[in-house]
C-alpha cells in the first residue's frame, strides 16, 4: 500500500518541485526532468512515463508563469521603480 501511494504521489511532487526550481529554489530545472525519466524507464518502472511527461511539463510552466503573474499584477514595475529611486537619491 504505501509504494502505491508513493507512487500516486509522485507525479504530484514532480509538479511541486519543477515549480519550486521555477520560483528559485536553487536546483537546475532538468534535475527532477531527468529523475521522472530514469524513475520511468526499466522493465519495472517506478513511475508511467504516460502521467509523468505531464507533469514535467506542467511543473515547468507553473514555475516560469508564477513570475510571469508577478510581473502582470505590477510587482515588477514597483520593484524596478524602488530601485532606480534608490540609484537616483544615490547620485544626488
């Protein structure tokens, strides 16, 4: 039963950590691509290469459209409006 759930599981943590290493946890991005596809290959595979190809790629696009989000709701043009300000007072 419990390699069952860690199995189910698995495609959800594949999900979570691409987007981990797409908001900036400090990890390549190809590591847990690679990992779903050695955990899916063999002649016992641990993971469905079927269920885990999605999730690589839903991973990955969750990470990379978090800061697309961030940067649409204007967080980015007040960051970068703060910084020259900060620049700017510098030089005066």
């Amino acid at each position: 039963p419990m390699l069952d759930w860690l199995k189910q599981s698995s495609y959800l943590g594949i999900i979570l950590f691409l987007t981990l290493t797409g908001i900036g946890l400090p990890v390549p991005e190809e590591v847990p691509i690679v990992a779903a596809g050695v955990a899916s290959a063999g002649k016992d595979p641990a993971l469905d290469w079927y269920y885990a190809l999605p999730a690589c790629m839903v991973g990955a696009l969750l990470g990379d459209g978090v800061w697309d989000w961030i940067g649409w709701i204007g967080l980015g043009a007040c960051v970068a409006v703060t910084i020259w300000a900060l620049m700017a007072r510098r030089h005066r």
